[in-house]
C-alpha cells in the first residue's frame, strides 16, 4: 500500500499548516534560484539591478551617482533585466 509522504495527507485534504508550509517552501527555491540567476550576471548587471530593484535607488540617483543619463541607466537596467529573464527561463 501507498503511503503520502509529510506534506501528502493519506485523505486528500492539506491543512492550512501545510499549505503554508508547501508555500514558503516554494518562495524559498524561488528565492534561491533567483540569487544564483543574479550571481550568473555581470558585475555591473548585478550591481545595478540591487541598487535600483532592492535599494530602491531611482534611475535619476543612479545616473547622477555614476555620472550618465537617466536613459542611459533605463537602457542598462532593462538589458540586465533581460539578461537576468533569459537565465530564470533555462
């Protein structure tokens, strides 16, 4: 006979318990997938895209700090982005 395994209930049904377990669980492996995707880019890919997406810098700050136009950073951010995308799709 087949038995579940922890987070298979024998019945069927998931606790909430579970559930919330299954999703942190997911979110962690997202997370982790995403740093190594990160780690993957370039320097200057990676550096740009913490300081605008979790520093919370704005393209105007960044152009101003590194001393380029604001397009010029918009430009830059979206090919990281890009690049970044096309490792998260492999």
């Amino acid at each position: 006979m087949s038995r579940g395994t922890a987070l298979e209930p024998l019945d069927g049904h998931e606790d909430a318990a579970t559930a919330d377990l299954r999703k942190e669980v997911a979110l962690r492996e997202r997370a982790a997938t995403v740093r190594h995707a990160l780690d993957e880019l370039s320097l200057e890919d990676r550096q740009l895209l913490e300081l605008t997406l979790i520093e919370g810098f704005s393209s105007s700050q960044m152009a101003q700090r590194l001393g380029v136009t604001e397009e010029a950073i918009r430009t830059r951010k979206s090919r990281a982005l890009k690049r970044l995308k096309g490792r998260l799709e492999v």
